[in-house]
C-alpha cells in the first residue's frame, strides 16, 4: 500500500485524487475503509486482479490498472460493467500480507 500511495502522490494531479479518495479517513485505516465500505470494485482474470475502480455515491473517483495490463481495454471493460449495473457487491477478499 506504502508503494501505491507514493506513487500516487508524484502523478500530476495525485495528491488531489489521494485527498478525494482518503476523505477524513486516515492513512493506516485507508485500504480497510474501502474494501469495508463497498467502494472498491475490481476485475480480474483467472489468476490475479487486473485493475480496480473506487466507487462512492454513485461516482467513479478513480480507476487504476496494473501496467503489464494497460492497452488492454481493462478499465473500459470495468467502467462498462459499471455502468450497466452488471456487478453484484460481495465480500472482498484481503490481499496476502493485508490484515482487513
């Protein structure tokens, strides 16, 4: 998550997007807040995430993918799914080494 953050933060207009997606919640609790909440949706193949969007009351705050995945319509294909209200929220599963 310290990885994430950082680069984040040194991505032209990340520091806003960090403050939009953190809110008043602090730094340590961030990744639990999320997943928690329902916000995070994420699309994947058989084998790992691919990517994931923030989604709160109904607005996409941010959408990211892996790198070896971008070109790949990954984020079209998530944001389409969005949008045609083709997810179902369940339970997220923690990622290893994340305590949620």
């Amino acid at each position: 998550m310290d990885h994430a953050i950082k680069r984040l933060k040194n991505h032209r207009g990340g520091p806003e997007l960090y403050t939009t997606i953190r809110r008043d919640v602090d730094e340590e609790s961030l990744l639990t807040y999320v997943v928690t909440s329902g916000a995070l949706w994420t699309i994947s193949d058989e084998k790992r995430v691919l990517g994931f969007a923030l989604v709160r009351d109904e607005v996409v705050e941010g959408v990211f993918v892996h790198h070896e995945q971008r070109r790949q319509r990954v984020a079209t294909t998530l944001l389409r799914a969005l949008v045609a209200g083709r997810t179902h929220r369940r339970t997220a599963w923690p990622c290893r080494g994340i305590e949620v």
